[in-house]
C-alpha cells in the first residue's frame, strides 16, 4: 500500500469549496499517517500564510483553517509555488511552521519516490 500522497491546490479565496476540499483530501490522509505533502499554486499559496485561511469557509463546510491545520498536526507539508511566491511578495517567513517555498523538482521527487497524485 502507497505510503505517500502529493496534493495540487490551486485554488484559494477564489474559490472556497474547491480549496476546503483539497485541505480536506490532505488532512485525511495526514491523519491516517501517509506521509502527505501539497503543493500549492496561483491563489491557493496565500494559504500557507499566517492569516491566508482565515476567515475561508465554504456553505456546508467547517472553514478551512480546521483542515490546514490538521493537516500541520499530523506532519504534513506545504509546499509554496516559487514563482507565484515572488509574484506576492512572499518568503518563507511569511508562511505558517511547515510550510516553505518549493518548487517542481522537490514535487517531483516526492512524486517519484512513491507519492500517489490527487486533485
């Protein structure tokens, strides 16, 4: 059985529901110990930020702050888009404990050492 899962996140404030998911997916899978890293991109990177979740809550769902940190209780990772990091403004010290600037070739090689794909 696959030990690892990557999630892509795109979507932030944008988008709630479609954010809350993957927050969701990850937090699940964090909490049933898989060893689970996201990568967010676009509007989902001001989710790795202190106040980015903050306030985001989806009609039906508890808001997304419950799941991102669930998610960084149970050892999961963020991984921030560098591009789209530099197009805010944003450094690793803008970002929550557990999450840092990461790009492609740190997602794929988590990817290839194992890691099942979602979203």
């Amino acid at each position: 059985m696959n030990s690892k899962v990557l999630i892509n996140c795109t979507a932030g404030q944008d988008d709630p529901e479609r954010a809350t998911v993957a927050f969701i997916a990850a937090s699940a899978a964090a909490a049933i110990n898989k060893e689970t890293a996201m990568f967010l991109t676009s509007g989902a990177i001001d989710l790795a930020t202190r106040d980015g979740a903050k306030g985001i809550e989806a009609p039906g769902y508890k808001p997304l702050v419950v799941f991102r940190d669930s998610l960084m209780e149970n050892g999961g990772r963020l991984w921030v888009c560098p591009a789209c990091a530099a197009a805010r403004g944003l450094q690793d010290s803008d970002l929550i404990d557990g999450a840092e600037i990461a790009g492609v070739p740190q997602v794929l090689q988590f990817k290839d050492s194992g890691a099942i794909t979602l979203m």
